[in-house]
C-alpha cells in the first residue's frame, strides 16, 4: 500500500509525549542509526528498519530529505525469508535418513531427540542462506505539528512491529487511533459511559 496511489488503507497514530529536541533537530541522523541492514549475504530470517520514503534502498536518506514541510516523511522496510514448508520437510527427511544410514554402520539405530533438533536446525539455516529475503514497504507520514503519524498498513503483526520500533527510535510513546478513541478525543472528558451505552445501527432490514 502507498500514499502515493489514489486509494489505500493506512493506520493512524497519536504521539503521545514531546519530542525530544535533539531528535527532531537530528532526524535524519536518527533515521540513518535505526535504518534497515541487508541480510542477503547471510542467513537472518527478517530484518527490519527506516529507509527513504522515495527509494527503499536509500538508507542513508542522501538522495531526498525526509523533511517535507511541517511533515516527516520515510518508511518502514521489512524483509523476510520464507522457505515452504513442503521443502524444508523434504530437506529434513533427507538429513535425517542419511543420518540413520550413519549410525547404521556404527551399530546404532536410533537418532538421539538432541541430534535430530540439530539436524532440523542446520537444515532451516542452509535453506534460508540459498533463499533471498522479500522486501516490504510501508510508507510514513509524521505529522510532527499535531502529533500524529500515518502508517501505510493495516496488518496487525506489521502494526504492532512498527510500534515497537518507532518507540525505541524516537524515544516517544505511541497509541494507535481507534473509533473509541477518536470519540473520546471529540467528546472531551467523561463521555465514556455515553460511548459505552451505544449500540450498533443496523443497516440491512430482512
């Protein structure tokens, strides 16, 4: 999804706390020190981080300012290697087959529950170093002025992973945005036994 086409599904959030000085005077410093490191040339399963909102490869953001105007703008980029189960179970039975014929000629028949999670192991790490990780991207929009960013993603584990990170990069809190909540921010201080009275208008009469 991107804010660049003319229709997508974001996810809004509030800032809660002031940000530091230093941070914001630094951003693009920050971004650069939280920015995705490649895992191509090595065997992580996912790896994730701030790059250019312009260019998912610019991670130094030298080619386009995140700044625009009153607003920051970059991404977050997530790649994961994912190897089909179907092949990592062909791979295991083909591990653990040349590992009994192994211990048939010691006189053993038996692999041991430690050696055989050792076996699926270095087979699940082998199949990930041939394998490239897929990137994804998802853009952000910070609009530093009132305290809000717009997230270009409605997964829940994408969500909850981009909280995280942008909490420990900013050093702020965030709240994701949800109708209750937007209602409380309209209403103002103790419309919650009112919100909690409403009941869902049904639209489709049989």
């Amino acid at each position: 999804m991107s804010f660049l086409k003319s229709s997508t599904s974001f996810t809004r959030f509030k800032v809660l706390d002031d940000v530091k000085p230093e941070i914001y005077d630094n951003i693009e410093d920050v971004l650069r020190k939280f920015a995705i490191t490649d895992i191509d040339d090595i065997a992580d399963e996912r790896a994730y981080g701030w790059t250019s909102f312009d260019d998912m490869l610019d991670t130094s953001f030298s080619e386009s300012s995140p700044r625009k105007s009153e607003f920051v703008v970059f991404a977050f980029r997530l790649d994961t290697r994912r190897v089909a189960p179907a092949i990592i179970k062909k791979y295991v039975t083909m591990a653990l087959r040349e590992e009994e014929q192994k211990l048939a000629e010691l006189g053993k028949k038996y692999i041991s529950k430690d050696r055989k999670k050792e076996l699926i192991e270095q087979v699940k790490l082998k199949l990930r170093a041939r394998t490239l990780p897929v990137p994804a991207v998802f853009e952000v929009i910070w609009d530093y002025a009132h305290k809000t960013v717009y997230f270009a993603s409605t997964q829940r584990k994408v969500l909850d992973l981009f909280s995280e990170y942008f909490v420990r990069s900013f050093d702020v809190g965030i709240e994701q945005i949800l109708p209750y909540t937007l209602a409380q921010n309209i209403l103002g201080e103790g419309c919650e036994d009112r919100l909690d009275a409403l009941e869902p208008t049904v639209f489709n009469i049989d």
